[in-house]
C-alpha cells in the first residue's frame, strides 16, 4: 500500500482565552480554554486531494496551521513523511498575503532565494519568468506591485509564490473565498491543471461544497472542532451519513429542483469554549436522542468503516 504523504492522529489545539488576571482575581472567574481542534484524525495521500469543510469556527484553518506549523499541536502528532521544505501554503486573503511593498518578482523568488541559496540573481529572474507563465501571467509582470492587479490575480501570484518552493504538498487554506465567482473557477481549474500536471497533494480547505465537490478526493466533514463524517467525495455526495453533513448538502441550490421543500437548519454552533455535552451537535440534530446527550460519538471500524461519528447513522437512522 501507499504510504500517506501525511497523517494525522488525534489531533488537539487548546487555547487560553481567559480574562486577564487581575480580572478574573476581582470577579472570581476561573480560567478559560477553547478547544479549537479536539481529537483529529485523517491519512492523506500523495497526489490526492482531502478537503476539510464546516461552518464558520470550525476549526479548518487552525488545522492548517498546525499542519504548516504556524501552531504547535497541544497534543496528538503530525507525521509528514517527506520533507518539509517541499510543504508550501496558500492563504486565503490575496490581498492580505503578498507584501505591498515588494515587486511582484521579488515576491516570487524569496522561496528560491531562500530555499536554494545558491540560485543566481539571472536563473532567479529566468525562474520567476517560468513560474509566472504556469500561472497564466506574463514574465513583464515581475517588474509590477501588487496593488496593479486584481484579486484573481493576486491569488495566481501567491500560487506561483508557492510553486517557487517545488513543493510536493501544499495547504490551501480556502484560496478563493475571497474571489468572484467566475474567477473562482478560473483558479479552481489552475490548481487542478497544476495537481496534475506536477503530481501535487493538496490539503483544501474550504466552507463551499460545491467548491470541494469539484477540488476534492476525500471530504472530511468538520464540526466545533472535530470530524463529523469523512468519505470520498462521490460517496459523500450519494449517502451523507451524518445528519450535519445532509443539512450541509441540503443548503446547496438544486437547478433540476429549485423549489424544493429544504429544511433550515435550525440553532446556531455553540460556543467551543463551553461545548454542548455529549456529541455537540446534539442540540441541532433531528435525530437526537438521550445517548447522544450522554456520550460522545466516535468514528470506530464497526460504524460504516470508521466514516462517521453519529450514534444515529450507527442505528440506521437516515431520515432528517
């Protein structure tokens, strides 16, 4: 079998989020820690594409952080088996992520010139032109700032910024949420072209389904800080198994079924600092019942293949 390029084994990320400490000395308030990654588990291998998905505060871009070591786990490990230098990320913000300062080729080269020291000031120049090409810009366009381009196409700089590095691995930390529409998919199929044409792994995160519907391999369904549901994408979308993950697809439009009947998805997430009991999707769920309020849900060989953690989809129950 295929060794995964990375694994990921019980993954937590805590956070101190107290008050300070003269505050909660005069107001008597204990000491506050949000757990915003509790527990994570998941293979990715090479060439593939896993794509982590949830609403807002879930707990995506943390792990993509701890993956790139921006943060370091709290517990569990983190297992790259390759080397680190060929892990690059993309961020999401394009507006956010390139130095305004700096022209758009030195922007590119700083991986070169760090990662391969030895690289002259011609192969660079010669190099940036090449990287600037794949990404569908002009080599003149080195010689330019970031503000002189659009939001597109910032994030097709950033792209090439990563590829500077020759990665084998890179974390895209949704890369075009911040994009149109139409440009959306022309940076989509970018990166899927630039995947196959140079064999990368990707780590996609994202909150859009139909995005990672069209990116992904594996989907890897996110909830207050834990893993709801993972299947390959064709699987998820044919028989979701987590009430969450079918609530998730029901909110996308249908254009064969555009009136059909959808029920909202009622409550708002709870507080990581303060979870709910139990599986802490128990109080949004339909299919709830005393067990779920008691236990939490694991993702085990004998439920579905360890796809899903859900005492209902363990019991059948399919009916939301």
């Amino acid at each position: 079998m295929t060794r995964p390029i990375l694994e990921v084994d019980a993954l937590e990320r805590r956070f101190d989020v107290s008050a300070p400490w003269l505050n909660r000395l005069l107001e008597g308030k204990p000491r506050r820690t949000l757990r915003a990654v509790d527990g994570v588990d998941f293979d990715i291998l090479p060439g593939q594409t896993l794509a982590l998905v949830g609403e807002s505060g879930c707990g995506k871009s943390t792990i993509a952080k701890l993956v790139t070591g921006l943060h370091a786990p709290s517990d569990g490990k983190i297992r790259f088996n390759g080397d680190p230098t060929k892990m690059q990320m993309i961020f999401q913000d394009p507006f956010a992520s390139l130095n305004p300062r700096w022209r758009v080729g030195r922007i590119v080269a700083e991986p070169l010139r760090t990662l391969f020291p030895e690289t002259t000031d011609v192969q660079a120049e010669a190099r940036v032109g090449e990287l600037l090409k794949t990404v569908g810009l002009s080599p003149a366009d080195a010689a330019k700032y970031p503000h002189e381009f659009s939001g597109g196409q910032r994030q097709r700089i950033s792209i090439a910024r990563a590829l500077a590095g020759e990665p084998e691995f890179l974390v895209c930390d949704e890369p075009t949420s911040a994009l149109d529409v139409s440009v959306q998919a022309q940076v989509l199929n970018l990166m899927k072209r630039l995947q196959r044409d140079m064999g990368l792994t990707y780590l996609f995160i994202s909150h859009d389904l139909s995005v990672v519907r069209h990116m992904a391999d594996v989907i890897a369904v996110m909830y207050l800080g834990r893993i709801a549901e993972i299947q390959p994408t064709a699987d998820l979308f044919a028989n979701p198994l987590h009430p969450y993950t079918r609530m998730l697809l029901d909110t996308i439009p249908d254009l064969e079924a555009p009136k059909r009947d959808r029920a909202p998805m009622g409550g708002e997430v709870p507080s990581p600092v303060s979870p709910p009991s139990g599986c802490t999707f128990h109080p949004r769920c339909p299919l709830a019942f005393d067990r779920c309020k008691r236990e939490l849900p694991k993702r085990t060989p004998d439920v579905h293949d360890r796809r899903v953690a859900c005492f209902a989809a363990a019991e059948g129950k399919t009916d939301v």
